[in-house]
C-alpha cells in the first residue's frame, strides 16, 4: 500500500495522527462509496456535485461549470487537509447553507484517507 503525508497544513490533533497513515488508495475506496453518487474525480464532469479533480489546495467555491451555492462560493475557504478535515466531517456546521447534503464522515482515519486521495487527483 502507498502511504501518503498530507504536507504543508496545519492539522488538528486528530487529524494529525490520521494523516500519519494516510493512504490514497483507501481513500479511493472511501470516495466511491461516500462520494462518487454526486461527485467525480474527473476533470470537468460535473454531476450533482463538482468534480473533486484538482480541488485540493483551491479556493472552495471555484470549480468551473459547476453552480455553487452563495455561501460556498464566499467562505473563503482554503482546500487543505485541515480545512478538509474540518469540512468532510461537518459540511453544513462548517459552511452554513452549503448545497452540500451529505451528513459528514465522522471516521477521522477514512477522512485522512480520503483527504490523500484528493490530494493525489492533478
């Protein structure tokens, strides 16, 4: 298996131990079955959700072709893996009136698994 450190962020504890273990290819996995219903990992297919292509390190918001909701495309939000972490775990608490419906993925080392992945996909 290929282990991944999420690199140049500011982690939160949690996350931190997480990311130590990190691995893109579990986090894959974790993207089909948690996300792949409204978000690709192709550049340029948008579906119900944005493609997640390239996203990691851009500014939330900012996918083109995709319709985000006001309040997405003005958090100011960074995506990094601490941001990332924060967001995937709470979408609405983090960004009140996100289009975004999913509840959040409360397992911290799915999330840093998952964080790798987006990470890798450039």
């Amino acid at each position: 298996m290929i282990r991944t450190l999420i690199a140049g962020a500011l982690l939160t504890a949690a996350a931190a131990t997480s990311a130590l273990a990190a691995d893109a290819s579990a986090g894959q996995k974790v993207f089909k079955s948690q996300c792949s219903i409204c978000h690709s990992a192709v550049k340029g297919n948008n579906g119900l959700g944005p493609s997640l292509f390239g996203v990691y390190g851009t500014k939330a918001g900012q996918v083109p072709g995709y319709k985000f909701s006001e309040a997405n495309e003005k958090s100011g939000l960074v995506l990094d893996a601490a941001t990332l972490d924060k967001y995937l775990e709470n979408p609405r608490g983090v960004v009140p009136g996100t289009k975004m419906t999913y509840a959040g993925l409360k397992n911290a080392d799915q999330r840093a698994d998952l964080i790798a992945y987006l990470a890798s996909l450039h």
